[in-house]
C-alpha cells in the first residue's frame, strides 16, 4: 500500500517538477517499492525524465515532494528516497506515442 502511495505521488511529482503530463505518451508511469520498518518507510522511485533538464535539481525535488506526501498520507517518517532515471525522454518520443 505505501509503494502505491509512493508511485502515485511520484506520478503527480514527475509531472509538476519535469513538466512530463500524466498519461501521455513518451514517459511510462512511475514505479515504486517500499521497505517499512516500525514507524518509517525507506522508497526507491524508478521513472523517465525529460531530455533536457537538470537531472539533479529535479531529481532532489521530487524525492523531497514524493516523502513529504507519504509522510501525509501514511504518518510514516520517510528515511531515504532513492530515485532512478529509467530513461531520458525528448520530444521526438513522446509524440511518437500519440495516436492520431
């Protein structure tokens, strides 16, 4: 269940910091996994960025939005978010995925 709070999260996350819309094509949905020890949770995010964009800056801002909402959420303190670029994303893929 904290693994699905996460991905969600992640999703909303992806799109407001990478500006990646949720459900286009190019960039698959978020993934998540969650290790829950007493009273914490440590997550390791997987998902595509765009290509460009600042990679570390963005990276840090969704790891601290995705922690701060499963802190909401579930009333656990988040220890550690990892966070793993699947692949970079340009303009040419996402169109690509479109159905006209």
């Amino acid at each position: 269940m904290v693994a699905r709070i996460a991905a969600r999260a992640a999703r909303t996350a992806q799109s407001r910091r990478a500006a990646v819309p949720p459900d286009r094509g190019g960039a698959a949905a978020p993934s998540a996994s969650a290790a829950v020890r007493t009273g914490s949770v440590r997550l390791h995010l997987a998902m595509d960025l765009p290509y460009p964009t600042d990679i570390p800056h963005v990276c840090e801002r969704i790891q601290h939005d995705v922690a701060e909402r499963v802190t909401q959420l579930t009333g656990l303190a988040v220890g550690e978010v990892t966070l793993t670029v699947r692949r970079l994303v340009t303009a040419a893929d996402a169109s690509r995925g479109r159905v006209r």
